[in-house]
C-alpha cells in the first residue's frame, strides 16, 4: 500500500506494510485535519535526531473544536447498547493485533524503544481494548436493600461524560488505549493529546479506530504544543474527566487547574521503586528479575526499580552477579532490537551523568558503565553503582534511565524505613522466600502495587496506580472503567 511520504521520513516505505498508518494531521469529529494556521512541529529519531515526520500543531481553537465534537457525539454513545459498545471496541482490538508489526516499528522509530520490547507493548496495548470491549457489558444496576418504608432502591453507574486524556512518550500505545477504551466502555468520548515527542503512535491507533467504526467525535486525537492543546480542556466544564500519565510536577499543575470546574482527576506519575532482596530469596531469580526491574525501557519507566536494597549477607554476590548481567547489555538504535535504546532526550542524558557523579563524589562505587555511550548524544551506558549512600541524589530522585543504585541493608526494620522513605508510592519488588515476612511487608510496604518473586505484574485486570505522590485513582480492572462514571441513586416510593 503506497501512501504520499511528504511529511515523513522515506524510511518507512521500506518498513511498513501500510503506508496509510502514517498521519501527519489530527482526527476530530472524525475527519483528518491539519488546521488552519499551517503551524507543525518535527518529529526526531532519539537514536540520532534525524528526522522522522513533519506534524500538524494545532491551535487552542481547533482544541476546542474537538470537545464540541465530543460532546455532540456523547448523548448517543452515552446511551448506546453497551453490546454496540463492546463491538466496536472489539473491532478496534482486532485490528490493532493485525497491524501490530507496522505499530511497533512507527513506535521503535520515534520513540527508540527495542522492537521486541515495542511489540510487545503492542500486544499490551490491545490487551487493554480487548479487556475493555468485555467489561463494556458488564456495569449493572445493584439494588440496595431499603432502609424506608414503601421505598425501593438502585444504583447505576452512567458515563461522566467528555473525557480528556494526556499521555506520554515513554508508553505511546499503550497508555492512550489503557485509559481510551476505558472511557469509551464506559460510554464517555474521548479527547487525547499524546505526547510532542511520539505523536505517530497515537495518529495511527486512531486510523485503526476511524477503521473500526467509532461514531464521528466519539475519539479524537489532537497533536500539538501541549499548553495549547490541554489548558482549553482544563478549562471546559464540558470535560468531566481528566486523566494524565506523566510527571509528578505536571500532574499537580494539572491537578490545581482542574480543580476550578471540579472535574474528576486521574493521575499515573512518577515513582521511585524499591527492589529489596533478602538473603533467603532464590538467588538467581533475584538477579534476573533485577535487570528486568532496572532496565526495560532503558530504564524510563515509572515501575523501573531505582533503589536496590540488598541484604549484607548476599551483597557482594549480588554485585558481582548483577555486574555480570548489566554488562553483558547490548545498546543500539530500537529498530536494531538492542536491550538499551536511545533516551528520549538530551535532559535524561544529563539527568544520568549528574546523579552517577553526585553519588561517585558521595561514596559510591561504579561497577559497570557509568558514563555517555558511543552510539549517540541520547545514548547512556548501562550502570551498576554499589556503595551507594542515601543521601545521594539517585536515592530520591527518580532516575528515569538506565542506572541502578545498590546499598546494602542489615535487619527488616531497617530496610523497611529506608524503602519507605520517599514521597513517591507506586510499586515495590520485594525477593524472600519467607511467607510471614511476605505478609508484612506486602502490607507495611507503602506503595500502591508490592511486587513478590518477581517483576512483571501489570495487566488489565489490575487495578494499576499508587499512593502519594505517585498519583490519584487506578487504570485497568474494573476500577478503570468506573473512574470514567458517576454513580447514581434512585429511591422509588410505591
């Protein structure tokens, strides 16, 4: 399939099977647009700043169109058959799984990330329409035994109404259809702005949701200055929904502006996760899981673990093998398929270099890497920094790349304190094979998600988020769905 490569980079006619995937333009009201003004913004490769795609930004105004758009289109999605619901959901889902090859190398290439590790976000991605497209049936009146006389008693839970998503570059998949199809279940529509640095992620899901059969202004995807997009939004009491993934600092701005039309908000941020390892775990288990924990994304991931606590019995072995690990690590361009892409920008780069030096100055040792990698500007070595003290920096700071800090621990209720210490509290990785230690720290733990054995725990039927400062509400399971309805109750005298 041959599609007009004007705007992006020729590359991809080599790459992809259909060219049509690639938009340059934003969808609203069901309809491509590019606005009016003729404003755009580049779009580079991470791996080496090339170009990759020339993008429409729009203005505030064509922001505001899209909210009309959505909110003509939701007394009818609103109130549609939860079945008709489901099934456009699922066609949506279907699709995504047939194109996933062409969806993760468009992510690969703006976004640096391994193609293996970008299909299998894909995968991800669907996994939460597919899950959504269930559970759009499934909000059901629960009656309420009656506490009056000649009173009978419901509760339903309705679509809020428009909701508005802001998502990052570091998930460009898989956190727009996490909360889309979420909202879209639950009868609202949909105003998204992904991130200025990996829009084409986002074009191309919506083509495969125009594709699908989603009415005219049900979903709409709006490219652009983030300012400009999100503050209308913000500011539109027709927005009852507003739901962020990103920074902590953002998301509290986000947060005290939503709070003028008080509209519900949902926010996923930062964290600062703890990985703590006991001398009666499964050793080897522990190592592998370290590096998955560490290092999957390049280490930009708000579940990467940042602080490995490591109990003194086992530390020295435990450096040494998770040295061994770390620098078997191969880096290289995503499309390369390396287990260390590029950073998504010069500031993370800096970001590593000033909090492996800050700890280097404070005591730490560096066992592996350390410093710039040859391969680029966006490139960091995988590293591995023992000794590290907790007043370093990396110790509370969330790190975002690909450096792990270790540090040594003597007795639970030390360890404990320390991991808890932290005004972040999304997930923690705990590694003992002792269940009563198991129970108490799953429950003394004071993050939202407690991770044991192993690393891998998201999915859509979890209830994903955390506490303080790393946000508000919960995405995926049933929770997901209902933080996009209101619940109403009704009391009939007979």
């Amino acid at each position: 399939m041959t599609s007009d490569l004007s705007n992006f980079d020729r590359r991809f006619s080599d790459l992809l099977d259909d060219m049509d995937l690639l938009k340059s333009a934003s969808f609203i009201d069901g309809t491509w647009t590019a606005g009016g003004a003729g404003a755009t913004f580049d779009v580079t490769d991470p791996a080496d700043g090339s170009f990759v795609a020339t993008v429409a930004s729009l203005s505030g105004d064509e922001s505001r169109s899209a909210v009309d758009a959505a909110a003509r289109a939701y007394p009818d999605w609103g109130t549609a058959l939860p079945q008709v619901r489901a099934a456009v959901l699922k066609r949506w889902y279907d699709l995504i799984l047939a194109n996933k090859e062409d969806l993760a190398k468009i992510m690969s290439v703006e976004q640096g990330k391994p193609l293996s590790e970008a299909r299998g976000e894909i995968d991800y991605a669907a996994s939460f329409v597919e899950f959504y497209a269930e559970e759009a049936k499934r909000p059901n009146i629960e009656s309420v035994t009656s506490h009056l006389e000649d009173a009978e008693m419901e509760v339903w839970r309705e679509p809020k109404g428009v909701a508005a998503l802001v998502t990052p570059w570091n998930f460009p998949s898989a956190m727009l259809t996490r909360k889309a199809s979420a909202a879209l279940a639950a009868g609202c529509t949909v105003v998204a702005h992904p991130s200025h640095e990996t829009p084409l992620s986002a074009l191309a899901l919506a083509v495969l949701a125009e594709r699908s059969g989603f009415p005219p202004g049900t979903f709409n995807v709006v490219a652009g200055e983030p300012n400009t997009i999100v503050s209308p939004w913000i500011d539109d009491p027709r927005v009852r929904v507003l739901s962020f993934t990103g920074s902590t600092r953002i998301g509290k701005m986000l947060y005290r502006n939503a709070a003028e039309t008080l509209k519900h908000v949902v926010l996923e941020l930062g964290g600062h996760a703890p990985f703590i390892l006991f001398d009666d775990a499964d050793f080897d288990l522990a190592v592998r899981e370290a590096v998955n924990a560490k290092f999957a994304t390049s280490g930009q991931d708000c579940l990467a673990a940042n602080r490995f606590f490591v109990h003194r019995a086992v530390y020295d072995d435990f450096c040494k093998a998770f040295a061994d690990k770390v620098a078997a690590l191969t880096v290289g361009r995503g499309l390369d398929d390396c287990d260390i892409g590029p950073l998504m920008n010069a500031a993370g780069v800096e970001k590593q270099v000033e909090h492996v030096e800050d700890a280097k100055a404070k005591g730490a040792r560096v066992l592996v890497g350390g410093g710039r990698h040859e391969a680029g500007e966006n490139f960091f070595e995988p590293t591995l920094l023992a000794d590290v003290p907790d007043d370093a920096e990396i110790m509370s700071d969330e790190t975002f790349g690909p450096v792990a800090a270790v540090t040594p621990f003597d007795d639970e209720a030390d360890v404990l304190a320390r991991a808890n210490a932290t005004n972040y509290g999304l997930v923690a990785y705990l590694h003992t094979m002792d269940p009563r230690r198991i129970y108490k720290f799953s429950r003394a733990l004071q993050f939202g998600m407690v991770a044991v054995n192993r690393t891998k725990l998201t999915g859509p039927p979890i209830p994903f988020g955390g506490v303080k400062e790393s946000g508000l509400g919960r995405e995926g399971a049933r929770t997901g769905m209902e933080e996009f309805m209101d619940v109403k109750y009704v009391c009939r005298q007979w």
